[in-house]
C-alpha cells in the first residue's frame, strides 16, 4: 500500500500529519503537485511534480495508484476514479469516500457546479480548516493505517 496525495490544496497541517506517519509505519508517501514542494528528507517520502494544468495533478495519481493505495483529497471528481481503481480515498477533514456515498458526493456536486454556472449566487466556499478537521483526519488516517498497512 502507498498513500497518494493531491498536494497542491492539501493543508500544510495534513501533510504534516502524513509525514509522521509515513516515518512511523514505512508506509511510502508520494505528494503530486504541479509546483515544486519541500518535504522532510525521508526514505519514505517523495514528491512528483508535473506541469501546470487542469487535473494535471488528478491523472497522474490516477495513472499511479494500485487498488489497496490511499489517495489523500478534497477534489470529489479524482475520488471516484481512485475508487472505481480499487484504491481509497480520504479527505484532508477526514471523510473516508467509499463506494457507497461517492455518487452522492459527486451528484452534489454536480448540482452546485450547475447552480453556480446558472448564475445562481452561492455565498462562501468551505469553511476554514479547523482544530477539529485535523484531529478528524489524523483519527482517520490512524484507522485507515492500523486496518490497511498491515495488509500490504
């Protein structure tokens, strides 16, 4: 198992928490991001950095990851390919995404991105990352690690 990040939206608080973990369980992390990115010197950390561009990032995590990986985003869309591949998918607040409750994710938001393309005014975005998001994820990402990393 390896553990796939979308690095360029994650929260630098999250790839923190990755970091340690990757250390504590040699669980290999590799963050994708289309600029250069500065991690920790470790053998169990890497970066790919690929070019500018829309989903450039997306599709070479999709490219990549095997079933059983653990892909870290928020971005709904690339979720479901990791899923429909075999791997997992966990957000940066800690929402593990399954087959079960992608399509609802990915309907909803269809229907907002339709909203906002309607003109509809939507007001705000996401709420800031809170304490609570962090320990969330870092819960979450334990669970994922004690019941997966074995298993590799």
């Amino acid at each position: 198992m390896k553990i796939w990040v979308d690095a360029d939206a994650c929260p630098v608080v999250v790839k923190e928490i990755l970091y340690r973990a990757a250390d504590r369980t040699g669980v290999q992390l590799t963050l994708v991001a289309n600029q250069p990115l500065s991690t920790p010197t470790s053998s169990h950390i890497n970066t790919v950095q690929v070019q500018q561009g829309f989903d450039v990032a997306d599709d070479e995590i999709v490219k990549r990851c095997e079933p059983g990986d653990l892909v870290i985003t928020s971005d709904i869309p690339l979720a479901a390919e990791v899923i429909e591949k075999g791997a997992h998918a966990l957000s940066p607040r800690g929402e593990l995404h399954t087959k079960e409750n992608i399509g609802a994710r990915l309907n909803m938001r269809d229907f907002l991105d339709t909203m906002r393309s309607s003109g509809v005014e939507m007001s705000g975005g996401p709420a800031a990352f809170s304490q609570r998001d962090k320990q969330e994820f870092a819960n979450n990402l334990d669970r994922f690690l004690t019941k997966y990393a074995d298993d590799s």
